[in-house]
C-alpha cells in the first residue's frame, strides 16, 4: 500500500484530488496493451518474417563490414545454419556432449564441423543467440501475451527463420550452400518458410519420413479455436457488470458509470459487437464529449406527462444548439444563465475508463472476443478541457448543492410524523390514506430512525440486519460501509445509540424478525439493482410526504 499526502485541509478537495489519482493510476494500467492469450497459426508467418529479415540484415551487414573474410562468413553461416536447425528441431543435440558429437558425425558431418558444431552448442549453452527478449517484443507487436506456451511456439519459429537467413546470407556472397550441407526443417516449419516466397532456396525444405516434430505448444497453437458469436457492448456490459458485482469486484454505484460510458460509445459508433472494436471507434466517442452539456440525461415530463429521460442523442442536438448560442452571444448566454457544453476533463477520462475497463476484463475472461490494438493511453492524452464559456465558468462556486434549503422545522417533522403511515393507513398499497392498519415496514422506521439520529437517509435505509447491535447496555446501529451500500468518507463510519422510544415501540422485534426471515437488509424493500437505498426510500415515502 502507498500513502500519499493530498496537501489540503478541506475535505471537497481531497475527494476531488483522490479522485484524480485514482483516475491517473488507471490511466497508467492502461499504458499495457490488451495482449491475446494464445498464439494462433495465422500470427506465424508474420513473427517469421520480421525474425527472418532481423537475423539476414545482422548477417549481411556483418559480412560487408568485413568484405575480404568470405570464406570465414561461409562457414560462420554454415555452422550457425546447422546450430538453428536443431535448435528448431531437437535442442536436446546441442548440449556439448560426446554422444551429441557423435550423433552428429553419424547424421554425415565430418568431425572438424561436429567439433565446431558443439563449440557453438557450448558457448551458446547459457545465453542463445536467439534473445528471449526479441521474441517477447516480436510477440507483443502481434498483440500477443508473451507467456511461457507462445514463447516455446514462436522460438521454434524464429529459429527456422534465423536458419533461412544464414542460408540466404550465402547465396548473398555468391556462394549458396550445397542441399545437403543443411538438415532439412519439419514439414510444418517448412511450409511456414514457403509462405515467404522467395525466401527460402529450393531444396532446403525437402523432409523425410522421420523428421516430422512437433511440440505440444505447436499443437496448442495450431488448433483452430471454436467460432462463437461475440455479444454486443451494450450486451456484454450488463454481464460485465453483473458479474462484477457479484464477485464483490463492483458495487451497484457502478451500474451508473457503466452505462454512461457505453451509451455514450453507442451514440457515435452504435451497438457494435466487442470484437469489432477498433482505435476510431474510441476516438469517435472522444469526439463526443466537447458536444454534450454538463449536465443531460435528466427526466422530464413529456406532452403527456409520462416521464422519459433525455438520450445522448438529443443531448447532442441540444448541445449543439446551445454551443451556437455561447458562440453568437457569449455575454447574453451567460447573462441568460445558459448551460455550459463540454464535459470537464475528469469527466472525459472516468468515461474513458470504464469503456477500458470494460475491455480488460472481456480479455481476462473471453480472450477470443477481446479487440486487439485498442491503445487507451494515446486517446486520454489528447483529451483536453471545455473552451471557457462565459465570466461564470471562472467563478467557483463552494456552495453546496443544498446551501439554499431551509433546515426542517421540529413542527414540519411532528406534522410528518401524523400522517397515515404512523397514525394507521388503509393498506399497504394505500400508505397515506387515513384507516386503521400500522405497518411496521421500512416505511415506518426509517424516517424516525433519521430524526433521532441525525445520519444520512442513505445509512440508515441500507442498514444490515448485523449492523443493529441490541444485547449491550446501550443498543446503537453500527454505521459502516458494507456490500450493501458505501458511505461517504472513511470518518463517516460510526456507532449511533438507538433513541428508547424507538425500542418501546417494537423495532428490536422487527430487527429479529428480518433476522429470523434470512435477509441481510433491514429494510429489504430498499434494495434495488439499479437505484441506491436513498432514492427509493424518497420515492416511496419522503418524496410522497413533501
């Protein structure tokens, strides 16, 4: 864990910097390109060519560095087009041993090259001229994970190509090598060689019955992975998040963010399948973000009075319309009190990274499906904050949002207090009209539990059944952060006392109630998938009451 100061006393301000770094620190696990698991036959010939072009070039610059050594630049290729082949074929025959000499003059090498042959085998025996490294990069320039099955796959590969080359290298000072001066390759290497035309001189990939070997990582990596049909983003982000969620890797305050991001990448690119993604489709949601409000997606009433909620696309046109405006008139807009267009910059990037996120955890469960090249990093460096609009946008605003609202008055609450929901109802579906039924439901609770306390709505509304502490001298409600709900800062966690009138009104029998009936929630009508504890708590009864 790092511990970092925020250097600042104000709590809005630390939020505000945490928030940043948070976001700087997922910017920078981005940097790593989204790499595929698996190595498939159609990335052979290419990490083939570019390992067979490196080793020619090394080669032929070597041999013009030194023109008048040719015969030494022959038997350099010679040798070393013999030591690749068995590193491509049977490396166990290059361990320096005598029976490995052996088996060399038995296979009709003359001794003086079996002795130079195991001299390479020794001093190549702890570090390969083939780099590890250069086959890691080589990998992940073709958006593959360099791991330990696709390295064996393509060493195997680059050790053929590096073979071709000396053999080409040859023929580049006029003297190609005889057909049988050279081992034949397998007959999967060696149709992987032809691919390249031209590359490889004729004869050298003549195979006989017993030279056919193949490693398992080869076989993995030649399978041809089944064909399944990849979801759409719109899709595949509600599975994304219900995992996530019930993996406890999310909470539910994601669901928001989630569905932001994709329905901003739909608008400009529509409903694509994930595969199909590709660098423009980032760059065309980027685009998007000078064009809309700050604020949009609100509800409203419609002609008739049926709510619907704003979509992106008309954001955008009401965006648009409202940029003309700020760019004819820049003082009357602002006089008139117009919205602002242009989401701000941290806004750009948190949408940026939950697309990303999105598609890091599509390579880290459906690798197949996962588009390749997708570079995040590049797209948030070009992200940029709105064009000032207006003397208000460099004015701050510290106000909170609720500064203006009055406090309740001990009266308003008393007044709340006798309505049917206390003083008894005609139902349950008829909470506010006057009859003889009390319903001791979250309904009932919850806002006298929030006058005597003083806590949020949200704590007391998205309480645990374990967070009601009764068996002490003092019963109190645990206020804590839990998979149910968050609160607000880490100070805000607390132990609150349980008011006594509340006690002899019969909420420790509710509490054993919820208990005995297996819910976590104490108040269970509250729990929604897509709505916070709150917001339902105010929809069903504060925002009805006021």
């Amino acid at each position: 864990m790092i511990r970092l100061s925020l250097r600042t006393a104000s709590p809005h301000q630390a939020r505000t910097r945490a928030a940043e770094l948070d976001l700087a620190k997922d910017a920078m696990m981005e940097q790593m390109p989204v790499l595929r698991r698996n190595v498939k036959p159609e990335d052979m010939p290419a990490l083939y060519k570019r390992a067979f072009e490196r080793e020619l070039d090394r080669v032929v610059m070597a041999q013009f560095q030194e023109p008048g050594r040719v015969d030494d630049h022959l038997a350099f290729n010679r040798h070393y087009a013999r030591y690749f082949t068995l590193l491509a074929t049977e490396p166990h025959l290059l361990d320096g041993s005598v029976e490995s000499f052996r088996e060399h003059v038995a296979r009709g090498l003359s001794e003086a090259d079996a002795d130079a042959l195991a001299a390479l085998a020794t001093r190549h025996k702890h570090q390969l001229p083939i780099s590890r490294g250069q086959i890691m990069n080589d990998l992940r320039e073709q958006g593959i994970e360099p791991n330990e099955r696709n390295l064996a796959a393509s060493g195997r590969v680059t050790a053929a190509a590096y073979r071709n080359a000396n053999i080409k290298a040859c023929g580049e000072l006029g003297s190609p090598l005889p057909e049988e001066d050279i081992w034949p390759l397998p007959r999967q290497l060696d149709r992987l060689a032809k691919m390249e035309e031209g590359l490889v001189p004729a004869g050298h990939g003549e195979t006989g019955p017993n030279t056919e070997i193949i490693t398992k990582a080869e076989r993995i990596g030649q399978e041809e992975p089944a064909q399944v049909e990849a979801p759409v983003i719109s899709a595949y982000a509600q599975q994304a998040l219900a995992k996530k969620i019930n993996d406890g890797a999310w909470d539910k305050g994601r669901t928001r963010d989630i569905n932001g991001a994709v329905a901003i990448f739909t608008a400009a690119n529509g409903d694509l399948p994930v595969n199909a993604i590709s660098q423009k489709h980032l760059i065309a949601m980027k685009d998007l973000f000078a064009r809309l409000p700050v604020v949009y997606g609100r509800e409203r009433n419609d002609e008739n009075g049926k709510k619907v909620r704003e979509t992106i696309e008309e954001a955008l046109q009401r965006g648009d319309a409202l940029r003309l405006k700020w760019n004819e008139d820049p003082t009357g807009a602002d006089a008139e009190g117009l919205p602002y267009v242009g989401l701000s910059l941290t806004t750009q990037r948190k949408h940026m990274t939950w697309i990303s996120a999105l598609m890091t955890h599509l390579d880290g469960h459906e690798p197949d499906l996962a588009p390749k090249g997708l570079n995040f990093s590049a797209v948030r460096r070009t992200l940029v904050n709105p064009k000032k609009q207006g003397d208000r946008h460099s004015v701050k605003n510290n106000q909170k949002r609720n500064a203006g609202r009055l406090p309740w008055d001990p009266d308003e609450l008393r007044q709340m207090l006798e309505t049917p929901v206390w003083q008894g109802c005609a139902g349950l579906w008829k909470r506010f009209e006057p009859g003889d039924e009390v319903i001791h439901d979250g309904s009932y609770w919850v806002l006298p539990l929030v006058i005597s306390t003083l806590a949020r709505s949200d704590e007391i509304a998205g309480l645990a059944v374990a967070d009601v502490v009764l068996e002490c001298e003092v019963p109190y409600f645990h206020i804590r952060e839990t998979n149910l709900r968050r609160i607000k800062t880490i100070s805000s966690a607390r132990r609150v006392p349980i008011a006594k009138k509340l006690l002899d009104l019969g909420f420790p029998e509710y509490v054993a109630a919820m208990k005995q009936a297996g819910h976590r929630a104490l108040f269970p009508e509250f729990e929604h998938h897509t709505m916070d504890f709150e917001k339902c708590f105010y929809k069903d009864l504060f925002g009805p009451l006021r």
